[in-house]
C-alpha cells in the first residue's frame, strides 16, 4: 500500500523555465496530473510553466529531450499505463522509465516521474489528484524534480 508522501520544501525558483509534458492516453486522467504537476512547479515560484502533450507514454523520453535542448530547465513528465492483456505494458513501462533517466541524465536536468504504472483504471485515478484521491503523482513528479536543485 502506498503512503504519504514526504513533506519537501523547495526554495524560489522563479527564474526557471519549466515544461510538464503529458501523453494522451486516458485524458481525464493525464489532465488532472498536468494540473499537479503545474500547481507543484507554481508552488515554488515558477509562473509561466509551459504543458506539452505526446501521443503516448512511450514518447515522454523523446519529448522530454527536445524541450530540456529547446533550453527548459527543468521538466515534469506525466502519462497513465494500464495492464492490458499483452506484453505490450511491461515495454512500454520499461522504455518510459529508462528513457526519461536516460535523458535527465545526459542533459543533467531534473525531470520529475509522474507515469502511472497501474493494473486498473481504478489505481491510476487514486494516485492522479483529483479530490477523491489519495495521492496526486503530478505534484509529487514535479517537488521530486525541484528538490534536485534544492541546495
């Protein structure tokens, strides 16, 4: 079962230039984690947060390294992954995962994690913010990209 998350407080950063990047796929869902993750990057002082949007989880690595080369400091990627009956979820939950890493790491720019990797449609929206809620993953994604900088 999941817990709370930690409490981390991040300085201003009204300077930066932040990007919250979203699939597609599962609107309702995706949308409410665009939401956190803009109200997480606002909390710390950043105002003008731009929002992309990808067809697909697969596509956040990629997208993620355009924007970080377009010149954004800092990133948020969100996007929903349900369990289907194929194969097809293990790889696009491992391509997502490695490639976002892969690009943070390469570029050395945070980029906050707010894929949902879920069985049921059902565990996404528990974990996506909206006021029923348990947790809200797109805030979280972008205070764990934050707090990178925290010094």
């Amino acid at each position: 079962m999941a817990t709370k998350a930690p409490e981390i407080s991040v300085k201003g950063f009204e300077n930066l230039k932040a990007v919250v990047i979203s699939a597609a796929w599962h609107p309702e869902i995706c949308q409410s984690l665009t939401d956190g993750a803009v109200r997480g990057f606002k909390s710390a002082g950043i105002n003008n947060v731009e929002v992309r949007t990808v067809a697909g989880s697969f596509e956040l690595p990629l997208a993620a390294q355009l924007a970080l080369d377009e010149g954004f400091d800092i990133a948020a990627v969100v996007g929903v992954v349900i369990r289907g009956e194929t194969a097809h979820f293990d790889y696009v939950c491992q391509g997502v995962t490695d490639g976002v890493m892969q690009v943070s790491l390469s570029r050395s720019k945070p980029i906050g994690f707010g894929v949902l990797m879920c069985e049921t449609v059902e565990q996404a929206k528990a974990r996506a913010g909206f006021a029923e809620s348990f947790e809200d993953k797109g805030f979280d994604s972008a205070v764990a990209a934050l707090s990178i900088l925290n010094k």
